[in-house]
C-alpha cells in the first residue's frame, strides 16, 4: 500500500457525501434502500465500504449482483468497473438472463485465493485511480498464508506419525484491521464502492444472539452499513396441482447505520427472490403498502388498491402495475409511506439543537 497517500487522504478534510442518483447507488431493492437511507433510489453512497452477513441461500449473492445491474442502468456509474471477486466459486446463475446484456459485458470476473491476494488487488485497484465497484464473495472462503503455513506443518506431522507443536492461528481478523482502513482511504479517493459477504455461523455461546460470524471487528467497525440477511419463508406456486417452491422470502436487517443511525428489526425488510427472476421489487412494494394498511383487503379478500385505481388479488395488482408501466409511481408511494411511518415514529419533543 501507499503508506504516505493514504495518510493524506485519511488526514485530509472529507467531501460530504450526497444522498442522490449522482451520489449513491441502489440496492435493487426499494425496501433495502429505503431501510438503509430512507430513500427509494439510494442504498449505498460513493466512497465507502459495506457488509452484507447472512445465512446461506438467503440472497446474497442476488443483491450484490442486482447492485452491478443498477450501475448498468445509472449515468452516475457508466465508467466503473464493476468486479465479483467470486472467491467460492459458487455464482454460477447466467447473468445475462438475470440482471442482462449490459452486464455481462461490463461485469469482470476474479478470484483471490487468500486474504493477502485480495488487499494485494484492492491497492492496485485503487492507485489505478479508476472508480470501482467491488463484490467479495465471501470473506469467510478467503485463506491466508498463516492458515496454509499451519495446514502444511499438520500435515507434515501426520505423514511422519508425530504431532504438530505450537500455535499458527489464522491471521484473518488481524490482517483487516491493519488494511480495511487503508481501503476506506482509496475508496473516498476514487469515490468507489467494496461490498464485502460474509456468512452467519451458530454463536455456540450463552447469550440472545444465535447467531454470529468470523472475521474479526474491523468488518464492522469501519462498515457504513451492516446488513443481516435469513430465510423467513418459501414461496409457492401450485403447478400441475403440486405445489412448487419458485423462490424464498428474504428478511434483511441493518445492523449497523451510519447514514440514518436507524437499525433493528422493527425496520428490517421482506424481499421475495424468485428463482426464475430475481428480486421481485414490485412484489415486495405491494406487500409493503398491504402491511402498513395503506392498501387494504375488502371482504373477497382483494386488495384495493386506490392509489392506481384498481382492485384485485396480489398477483393481479403486480401484473396490472407491470402492464401500465406504474412500477416508479408506486416505488414512489412506498417512500412517501416508509416517510410517513418514520414521522410518526418521531417523538412529539421540541428539538435540542436548532
């Protein structure tokens, strides 16, 4: 690393960052974005870096890629590279199919190998000076050289017939809280983006958390957001009068703000993953606006809908939505209800500071 250039950009007075299309990038989620800048269109800001923990098959990998396909549809982001770092080998959807054409063609591929190669990759990539957006797929399936050290003593032990002397702890943890800082400083200075996946681990300790992960505190600490994603359902469709499991409903939790300081799971988010499509985010709005009773049910149990002047069932609100080309306007309704709710939340107290 840059020793001296990242002491000055760490030292140097920071640019506020702007909370806009120009300044942010979306989630593909309007509810996660909403849930991490109480903005519809804006879920990460420029410059910064982010951790996304969750149990397996809850969507993790889908949100970090539907990042990759917001970028292809922002003018904010027509000239970053956008790099998945696919570590565990395990996104093997076709991109094309789900997040498109322009992605695929922009959307680079690598892999790193230890923890070392990925800090050795992130320093070139930012004295390159080119803006970026950066996946690592997962942290947790990252190795370091004090891991593989250990694995050949143990190893060699074992052939010999003796046991291995000494302790060669897995030097993980250490090594992101001596670089994730120097990271950060690059990431201001080329306004680029790091979204770091990590997995849950059962915390085997006493306590009320059940669960937990590895790496160390440096993930969270220098985290601008920490969101916790699990599965809290399928979904089904009866086909040929079975029914079929086409996706799962995903329950994602900020754990840790610092744009809004608003987390806890009174604020987490559904977002159902089809496999077939993705992240349904009309869906998701809809769901939304029925919870919060801003669209109720009549006694057929079909949701009116007033706001677009329809009454139907869930499935058919979705497709008149998609068929009218209504899905900004109720994104737009989903923000001003979020907003709403969020007033209310506010307690009646004069304000201290003015």
């Amino acid at each position: 690393m840059n020793t001296a250039a990242d002491k000055k950009a760490l030292l140097a007075p920071r640019e506020k960052s702007v909370l806009s299309k120009e300044g942010a990038l979306s989630t593909g989620s309007t509810l996660l974005n909403l849930a991490c800048t109480d903005r519809a269109d804006c879920g990460y800001l420029k410059g910064a870096y982010y951790y996304l923990v969750g149990d397996s098959v809850s969507g993790k990998t889908w949100l970090s890629l539907s990042c990759f396909a917001e970028a292809c549809r922002s003018p904010a982001f027509k000239n970053y590279e956008l790099i998945y770092d696919d570590v565990e080998g395990g996104a093997l959807m076709d991109v094309a199919h789900y997040f498109g054409k322009d992605m695929a063609k922009r959307m680079k591929w690598v892999q790193s190998s230890t923890i070392e190669s990925f800090y050795y990759r992130m320093a070139d990539l930012i004295k390159a000076r080119r803006p970026f957006i950066y996946v690592l797929d997962s942290q947790d399936a990252l190795t370091s050289k004090a891991a593989a050290k250990k694995f050949a003593i143990q190893k060699k032990a074992a052939e010999e017939g003796e046991d291995s002397k000494g302790s060669y702890g897995d030097s993980k943890a250490k090594y992101h809280s001596e670089n994730l800082r120097h990271v950060l400083a690059g990431l201001r200075r080329t306004k680029s983006i790091l979204l770091v996946i990590g997995q849950t681990r059962d915390n085997l300790k006493f306590g009320f958390e059940t669960r937990t992960r590895a790496g160390g505190r440096a993930l969270r600490f220098y985290a601008n957001l920490e969101i916790w994603t699990s599965v809290v359902g399928k979904i089904l469709r009866t086909v040929r009068g079975k029914p079929r499991t086409v996706g799962a409903r995903c329950l994602a939790e900020v754990k840790k703000n610092r744009v809004t300081g608003k987390v806890g799971k009174d604020r987490a988010v559904q977002i159902p993953i089809y496999y077939g499509l993705g992240i349904d985010d009309v869906g998701s709005c809809v769901d939304f606006l029925v919870a919060e009773k801003h669209w109720k049910k009549n006694e057929n149990k079909e949701i009116d809908a007033k706001d677009i002047l329809f009454t139907g069932s869930r499935g058919a609100v979705i497709a008149h939505i998609e068929e009218e080309g209504l899905e900004q306007k109720v994104v737009e309704l989903t923000e001003m209800v979020w907003k709403q709710i969020e007033s209310e939340c506010l307690p009646e107290r004069k304000r201290r500071y003015i």
